[in-house]
C-alpha cells in the first residue's frame, strides 16, 4: 500500500510532487530524502545509487513556485500538503493554457465571445479540467507551452519564432509523445522556406 499521504496519486505525479520539498529542503532533484519512493519503480529509478525522476522533471520545477509561496505564507509544506498544492499549480498551469487558446483564437480573428465559447469547450469539454487542472500531470504544463507556443506562430507575420520554438520544445521535454503534434508545426515553417 502507499503511505497515506501518497494514496490516489498516479505514478507520474509522485516526482512533481516530491521535486519541490528536495529542491526547497535540500536543493537537490533527487528524492533518496523520501525512503517511499523506492517502492515506487515506475515512477522513480535509481542512478548511480540516487533515486531519481522516472519521468520528465520539468513539471515538478513548474511546481515550485506554489509551494515557495505557501512556505513563505506560513503553510506547512511537507509530503501531505504536496496533493492540495500541486493541485494548485495544475489548475494554475491549464488556466494559463485556456488563457492561450483565447489568444490564438483571437489572432486568427475569431470573435471575442465565440474565441471565450470556444475556450469554455476546450476548459470543460476535453481533458483539460478533468485531469490536467487535477494535479501535477505532465499534461498541464505540455497543453499550457503548446498553446503559447502556438499562440507565436498563429500571428500574421508570426511573431518571435525563437519564442515559440522554445515553448513548442518544452512542451515535448514535458511529454514527449507531443513530439508527433509539434513536428508538423515545425516542419510547415521549413517546407515553406522552400519553395
């Protein structure tokens, strides 16, 4: 059984909940702090005698930030507040990608109110609220740099392509397999230079 305050969390989650009390604890990215973790191989793998990330760390530093201010507000941060503020940062990081869609939606001269329509299907009517906003998914942070990566390119000229090849890259080193929606994304630009 998972220790209570692991219990109802997915694999994927553990590190990017784990990450921030090593970074802000002991300023490390590995978790040989948390003996738990062992008994979690899908999840975690021992390296060079550290148990490290089984998973991309990218969303566990994105996590980061929330617990800092909850340390600073007074909050105890430990490993059972980490489901509740990661919670947080989920939430935080798939608003800011609802918040993205509205503005390539709007650069490519969809209507306000149809671009919010729009935005509310996307929000509430595909995973983006049932599980990305639920946790410290690598999908959260993935839907909210592919988004603002697109919402770079979508502007007529596209604006800072350096910006957007960034967020489109970080979006597949926080889940690789969005490697075959950004491809073709990268792959237009050249086959236009071209001709």
């Amino acid at each position: 059984d998972a220790p209570a305050h692991l219990n109802g969390q997915g694999g994927d989650t553990l590190p990017a909940q784990l990450l921030p009390l090593s970074i802000l604890a002991e300023g490390d990215l590995d978790f040989d702090e948390f003996a738990e973790a062992r008994s979690y191989p899908n999840a975690f793998v021992e390296v060079g005698g550290r148990t490290l990330s089984g998973y991309p760390v990218l969303p566990g530093l994105l996590n980061v930030p929330v617990y800092a201010v909850a340390r600073v507000a007074g909050l105890t941060v430990c490993p059972g507040s980490a489901p509740l503020l990661s919670l947080w940062t989920g939430a935080l990081l798939t608003a800011g990608s609802v918040s993205a869609v509205f503005v390539v939606l709007r650069r490519r001269g969809v209507p306000s109110a149809w671009a919010a329509a729009l935005c509310t299907v996307y929000a509430f009517g595909t995973t983006a609220y049932s599980v990305a906003s639920r946790g410290i998914w690598q999908h959260g942070p993935a839907l909210l740099f592919l988004a603002g990566g697109l919402s770079f390119l979508v502007s007529d000229p596209p604006r800072r392509p350096f910006t957007a090849g960034l967020l489109l890259g970080l979006s597949v080193i926080t889940r690789p397999p969005v490697l075959l929606l950004v491809l073709p994304l990268f792959l237009t630009p050249l086959r236009a230079g071209l001709h």
